[in-house]
C-alpha cells in the first residue's frame, strides 16, 4: 500500500512538471494581422489594419504589395512614405488614418463596397504577410 501511495506521488510529480515552451519563453517572432479595411478616395484607397506581434521579439515593415494596385505605399499620418516601420515584440499596433497606414494608387480596376482583396505586408523576418480588407 505504501508502494502504490509512492509511485502515484511520483507520477502526480512528474506530470505536473511539463513546461510547455511559448514563442514569448523562447524568443521569435509571431506576427498576426487583422481587422484590415479599406476607403476608396479619389481614385486609390486608404487601407487601416492592425499588427499583432506576440512574439518577444519585434520586426520591421519593409515594404507592402497588392494585385489591385500597381503602388501600395506605407505613410506616416502627414502622408509622407515610410522605407521602415518597426513592429516591437508583445504589442498591438494601430494603422489609422490619423497615423501610419497604406495608400493604394493607380488601381487596377474600381474598387466596389463589400469586396475583399488582399494586401501583403513584407517583413525583415517573418516575410510576406497578407490582410484580408474589406472595402466599406
């Protein structure tokens, strides 16, 4: 009986111990993106979206591309481009339009109400990642 009391003490130990690494324990980067929407304005649109970074670890937008325009271009919220933007690791960043956020020009065709396209954001690290936007 004292046997039996042991080994489940034991087994109780041991399985209780697992530490499951996330990607904030070991570093990296984890980038999700979200919530992408776009408003048609004189001829291009302004696209808005979020960046979720989850990862400890940052990185940097370096560049955006999307089948419905030929530029895409990152601004700040005066309208002027951006070479680089840096995501820092464990935070949401906003693109709005009162801040950072991407100007479509030149599109390939009108955009209509209700559509959806995608839009590629390209990092350092994680590569090319796409935005489902909605156009409102």
């Amino acid at each position: 009986m004292l046997r039996r009391a042991a080994l489940t003490a034991l087994l109780l130990l041991v399985t209780g111990c697992v530490h499951y690494p996330t990607v904030m324990d070991v570093g990296g980067t984890n980038i999700r993106t979200g919530s992408g929407r776009a408003a048609r304005q004189d001829g291009g649109a302004l696209v808005v979206f979020e960046v979720v970074s989850t990862g400890k670890f940052g990185d940097v937008i370096t560049g955006v591309t999307t089948p419905v325009a030929k530029q895409a271009r990152l601004v700040d919220a005066a309208g002027a481009p951006l070479a680089r933007f840096e995501v820092p690791g464990a935070t949401t960043v906003k693109f709005t339009a009162a801040g950072p956020h991407i100007v479509l020009t030149d599109l390939q065709r009108p955009l209509a109400p209700g559509e959806t396209f995608i839009v590629t954001l390209l990092f350092e690290k994680s590569g090319g990642i796409g935005i489902v936007t909605a156009v409102e």
